[in-house]
C-alpha cells in the first residue's frame, strides 16, 4: 500500500526537499513492514515529526512501542488521564 497523499504532501510541506524524499522512504519502509498499521497511525507519525529527523524518529519508535501511546500524543492534549482530543488523524490532512 502506497502512502496517501495527504501524508506525502504533509511531509513535503515539513520538511526540506531532500529531507522529505528520506522521510517518506522511511515512512514506506516502517509501513511495508507494518501493514497493519493504519493511515492514522502514519498521519500520527507525520504530525509527531514537525519537520525533524528526531521528531520522525521518536514518532517512529512510540508507534513500534504502542501504537495507542502514538495516538494519544499525536491527538489529544494533555497526560493526567483528562485528556481533551484535539484533533482527528483518521482524517486525511488538510491542504
């Protein structure tokens, strides 16, 4: 499954050109051997990295880690248990 392009579109927006061809090689790889991962999680993983190799990085490895964990940083506000959900990354990214 190819990565959706509101991802590949969010990437290139985040980071330099060349950086972006890496990320999204990256991001490829971790899906082909994740495919049970969803377009959420790779949303998650995007909005994580903030145009850093680091922020990918730690995206990448809280995904490999828990994947809800993953979810919760990328989605909601907070950490005492009242979390309030800021936004929906089942949902393709805006342009």
């Amino acid at each position: 499954m190819a990565i959706p392009e509101d991802i590949v579109a969010k990437i290139r927006r985040d980071f330099a050109e060349d950086d972006a061809l890496t990320v999204l090689r990256l991001l490829s790889e971790f899906h082909r051997d994740n495919p049970e991962l969803s377009e959420r999680i790779l949303r998650c993983i995007a909005f994580l990295a903030k145009g850093s190799f680091e922020g990918f990085a730690s995206a990448v490895e809280l995904a490999r880690l828990d994947w809800r964990d993953l979810i919760v940083a990328a989605e909601y506000d907070g950490c005492s248990g009242e979390e309030n959900r800021r936004r929906n990354l089942n949902a393709p990214f805006k342009a």
